[in-house]
C-alpha cells in the first residue's frame, strides 16, 4: 500500500487559487484517479450583509484542521489532501474555506471531502460575526443543529 | 494559566486573555467555568448558559468534565461557526 499522504493544512487571511492548489496536489503524478474540490464562498442573501469578520483561535485552528484531516486519512485511502480556510474580513462573493481530496477511486473522494466539510464545520475553531451593509453592528452567526447532524452522521 | 476567549464569550468578558490562578479545589472545566462566573457580571453572562460554551484545553477540545490537570491555556468560546 502506498505510504499516508501528508495533509497540506493552511490557516490564513489571503485568498486562494483552487487550480493552483489543484496543479500542486497533482503536479507529476500519474496515480491519481479522482478529485473532488469543495470551495465555500461567502453569501448574502438579501443584500444586508457588507462582510464576515471571521475570528479564529490561532494554533488551535490549523491543530484542529489537521487532526480531522488525519482522521479523514484513516477512514479513505487518500493520495492527498489540502484544507485551506480564512480569517479576517470576507466580502460577499470571496472563498471562505477549501477542500481538496484525491483518490484513485470517486467515491472515497467525494465521501472524504464531505466528512471534512462537516468535521470542520463543528470542530474548526471559527466564528462569524455579521457586519451590516446599513451600518448596524451585527450579530455572531449561530452554530446549526444541521451542521451537527451533518457531523454525527459520521460517527 | 492563561484563559482565553473568544467572540461573543470574549465581548461579553471585556477580554480577549488573561492569567488566572485558580484554587486547588477547581478540578474540572464546569468548576473552572463557575469559578470564573462568580467574579463579575461580564463573566456571568458570558457563562449565564453552559449548553452553549465549548472549552479546549492547550489547544484541544476538552468536555466540561475533563480536569484541567496541568494544562497551561484554557480556552472558552461558542459553537463553532466556520467553514
């Protein structure tokens, strides 16, 4: 069996390039069968929102990325794995967070990228705070009880 | 140890970290929380409901009966809202 992948983990407050981390997850190989990318952006639905100022645990963050990542490579055979997710102030229409898995076969893939979507969701120490488009001062984002549905149905 | 906070558990503090010396008969993260909560009003309404703080422990998700033992950063926050 071919050695565990090392997962790339980033932590940060610039943008991303989904076809470059692409291009350097697969640059020389000729192994890989599939590969699903997850890109979630920033939305507003009713134009109110002028940004998310995304606080994060310094440390903790990437930590916490990593050990799902490394419990997403226990249960796929992976051939690798990049997490990116931002910080910092993100406008309506920016990348929030990244998930690219590969495998030989699509459906360890996509159940791969999925997992770690739903594990970094409740586990990921990230919060949103609202910044109004009128000026008001806005609210924290509620944590879902979806968001840990969508977890536990991995237990 | 250092506490740390984060967002609205940090906003209703007043404090983003701070050095803390809890007593020797502060065991575990509820009795660290109720410790915390008798200092001043901010403390209390940060806590005021436990079903929704989480805790880590040296950068770990800890459950509110772990002992703090000899961890040296404690950190309180809400549900996690990212991705």
């Amino acid at each position: 069996m071919a050695p565990r992948p090392a997962p790339a983990v980033r932590v940060q407050a610039e943008d991303f390039d989904p076809g470059r981390e692409q291009a350097l997850l697969t640059g020389g190989r000729r192994d890989i069968g599939a590969l699903v990318s997850f890109v979630g952006l920033c939305r507003d639905e009713d134009g109110a929102l002028e940004a998310l100022e995304l606080e994060h645990y310094p440390g903790m963050a990437e930590a916490e990325i990593r050990r799902v990542a490394e419990e997403a490579l226990e249960r796929w055979p992976l051939q690798g794995l990049t997490v990116i997710h931002r910080f910092g102030r993100i406008q309506p229409g920016e990348q929030i967070v990244f998930v690219l898995t590969a495998a030989r076969h699509r459906a360890d893939a996509f159940a791969a990228a999925a997992f770690l979507m739903d594990y970094l969701k409740t586990r990921a120490p990230f919060w949103k705070k609202e910044r109004r488009a009128d000026g008001a001062s806005g609210d924290w984002v509620s944590a879902k009880s979806e968001d840990d549905a969508a977890a536990d149905r991995w237990r | 140890m250092k506490a740390l906070y984060f967002a609205w558990v940090r906003e209703r503090i007043g404090l983003a970290e701070e050095e803390i010396e809890p007593p020797r008969e502060v065991v575990t993260v509820r009795e660290l929380i109720d410790w915390l909560s008798a200092r001043d009003e901010g403390y209390a309404a940060a806590f005021a409901n436990p079903a929704t703080i989480r805790a880590a422990l040296d950068k770990t998700h800890a459950a509110p009966d772990a002992p703090i033992g000899a961890a040296r950063e404690i950190a309180f926050f809400p549900p996690m809202t990212g991705g």
